[in-house]
C-alpha cells in the first residue's frame, strides 16, 4: 500500500487575495512574518479590477503607511480624481469643485492598487486558482481547509478575507448579505474626451452625483480616461431578473425606462455606452455583526462587515483591517488569541461606525432633494 502524502500546513493561511488579504500578507510579511494567501482566480490577470477607489487619510492611507507603501501608493494616485460634481435630475448643477490637491481622500485604479499590493509580496506568497469549498474545526484552534480540485491544508490561523459570500464566515456566525433594496447597472464610455465629448462634460475630472428620487447616476473618470457610470435603481430584489442583459440595447431601453423625465445628457450615459452592461445587486450584511471569539479564526473585509458602496468605506475598512491584524500579529507572538481579541474588538467598533454611515448616506442619495441634501453636506452647510 502507497502511503498517502502528508496533508500541508500553513502556520497563517488567507482565503482571499484582495486588497485586504494582501495587505495583510504584506505588514506580517515586513514584520518577518510569511503568510499563504489562496485565490480561486487562474492568475492575477484572470478578471478586470476596474473602478476608481478613494483612500481616506484616516483608514486606507494609515494601513498603507503601516505597510510602508504609502509614498509608492501617492506616485499612483489619479491627480485630478477628487473633482465633485453634483446634479439633479434636470442636469442642474448644484455643486462643483475641482481637485486643488488638499484633499485627503486621493483617488487610485483599483487595478494598480492591487498591483501595488501584489509587486510587494514574496514570489510564491499567493496559490492561484485554489478554490475554497469550506473548512472545519480540528481543535486546539486549528483547521482543515478543502479545496475544490480536492486538496486539503491545515492552519493554525485561518484568515476569511474572502468577500461577500464567504465560505469562512459560517465557522464564527450564521450571518448572511441581505439585498440592500438598491440595484446598480455599470456601463463604460471609453475614450470620453474624443468619443463621448458631452459625458465628458457632464462627469467632468472625478466624481458626479445626479441623483433624484429612487433613481441615480454614480460616475467617475477612469485614469485611461474614459467614463464608468453605476446607474442605480431601487428595485425589488428580482428587478435585474427581468432585463436580457445579452441583448445589449434591449436592456439600455429597459434601464432607461426608469429614468422618464431625464435629461438627455444624464440618459446618455447608459444610451451612448459601449461594450456590454453589467448588473449588480447591492447587498449588506446586518449593521454592528459580531461575533463570539472562536479560536484560531477570524474575518476581514467584506467577509466580515459587507456594506453599501454609498460612504465609500468598503476598500478603505479591508486595507485597514488587513494592517490592523498584521499589526496585532506582530505584537502578540505566540498569543494568537490575544492578537484576534484585539483586532476584533477594534474592528467590531469601526465596521460598524462605518455600516451605519453608509446604510444612511444610502437612504440620503435617492430622496427628491438628494441633489440639495449632498452638496449641503458637501459644503458643510445646515440641512
């Protein structure tokens, strides 16, 4: 009889190579710590990143400092980005400001985040297209993990920094993302200056708000300078359900359909886009989850505190819970538990500090008078 190999072990392992994830690897890994990140994607270059993120001075840039990648991180950043333009439904303007570089939430693709992340990792630090499928307890805090091409590893630390639907979370709660009653439709207007001259115009440098009662356009300038528009609806849960979204300009009309009374140049931004539109529900997970300690295990990221995307904290809390826990780490070797119970609590406190922001900028940027209520906060005047 062949013996059977001996199953591996990773004395930390990390389900998930986003942002947090990595981050994580990287302060344990300048703290002479090595961690084994796996990801279910083929490669690094297996799916488009996209988007433009803004890392806040006071959550992301603190965790980029701790892992010593700041200057490297503002060398990236998209000068111009923290532009603000905020309309109504008739495509008037309400407020505009342009990027005068004092700003403290400077804007970065997330594709070269990420890229900067990865760049400063060990060869080898990340298992590409390792699946995971679930994991379960061994006692003593440790735990068996399996994978879907049939592996299975052992950790003395499991990290879950697997997103949304994470198959980490069921071993500390029960908690699952419930639909947020919000949908979004993105599309792309590549080239903007030259070939969407008008979207252009009405994006303008960074952000743009138009934002009107249930309805609303969320759009930013990408660094290769086209548009990328998240049109949002509120909608039953089943909405997307009913839109071919193989058929391109059938779900343009369809989307549009949501947006009688429009201005045209705000219509435009789905009618004149190029390529093919993408749905996606907003999903959140309950505002304040905790959990009880469990040995050996813990979450960062949306895998422990999904929100909105309204108060722009999702990127910002994952970087900073991956630094805060590679911190804790550090500080308490050979007390994992000691490190998990301080991350956790300060995490527990901040995710939900940030879930509730959110959840309440979500209910302020759909109202009839959206465009007024963002540029009063925006401005910092009363009302």
């Amino acid at each position: 009889m062949t013996a059977s190999a001996p199953v591996p072990h990773h004395p930390i392992a990390v389900v998930g190579a986003g942002l947090g994830g990595l981050m994580l690897a990287r302060v344990l890994h300048t703290r002479g710590i090595e961690a084994a990140l796996f990801d279910l994607d083929a490669s690094p270059e297996a799916r488009t990143q996209g988007g433009m993120l803004d890392i806040h001075d006071d959550s992301g840039q603190k965790a980029l400092r701790a892992a010593g990648l700041h200057e490297a991180f503002l060398a990236r950043v998209h000068h111009g980005g923290e532009a603000i333009r905020v309309l109504d439904r008739h495509a008037t303007v309400h407020h505009s400001r342009q990027d005068d570089g004092t700003g403290g939430r400077p804007e970065i693709d997330r594709g070269d985040l990420r890229d900067l992340l990865l760049g400063s990792l060990p060869q080898g630090t990340i298992r590409w297209g390792a699946k995971v499928t679930g994991a379960r307890p061994l006692g003593d805090g440790r735990h068996e993990v399996t994978l879907a091409d049939g592996g299975v590893f052992t950790t003395d630390l499991l990290v879950g920094a697997d997103g949304a639907w994470s198959r980490i979370r069921p071993l500390v709660s029960d908690a699952v993302p419930a639909y947020a009653g919000i949908s979004f439709v993105e599309t792309d207007l590549p080239e903007a200056d030259e070939r969407h001259p008008v979207s252009a115009g009405v994006i303008g440098a960074g952000m743009l708000f138009a934002l009107g009662a249930g309805r609303g356009f969320l759009a930013h300038r990408e660094t290769d300078g086209g548009l990328h528009v998240y049109t949002a609806v509120e909608a039953p849960e089943d909405w997307l359900d009913g839109i071919d979204f193989t058929d391109t300009e059938a779900a343009k009309d369809a989307v549009l359909k949501e947006f009688d009374g429009w201005d045209d140049t705000l219509k435009a931004l789905v009618r004149d886009a190029e390529g093919a539109l993408v749905p996606r529900r907003i999903h959140a997970l309950p505002v304040g989850l905790r959990w009880d300690r469990v040995p050996g295990v813990t979450l960062l990221g949306d895998a422990a505190h999904l929100m909105s995307p309204f108060a722009g904290e999702g990127a910002n809390l994952a970087l900073l819970d991956g630094a805060e826990l590679g911190l804790a780490l550090a500080a308490h070797p050979g007390d994992t538990e000691a490190a998990l119970t301080s991350y956790e609590t300060e995490m527990f406190r901040r995710a939900e500090a940030s879930a509730a922001d959110s959840a309440q900028q979500g209910r302020l940027l759909f109202r009839e008078d959206s465009a007024q209520v963002l540029t009063a906060m925006f401005t910092g005047a009363e009302g």
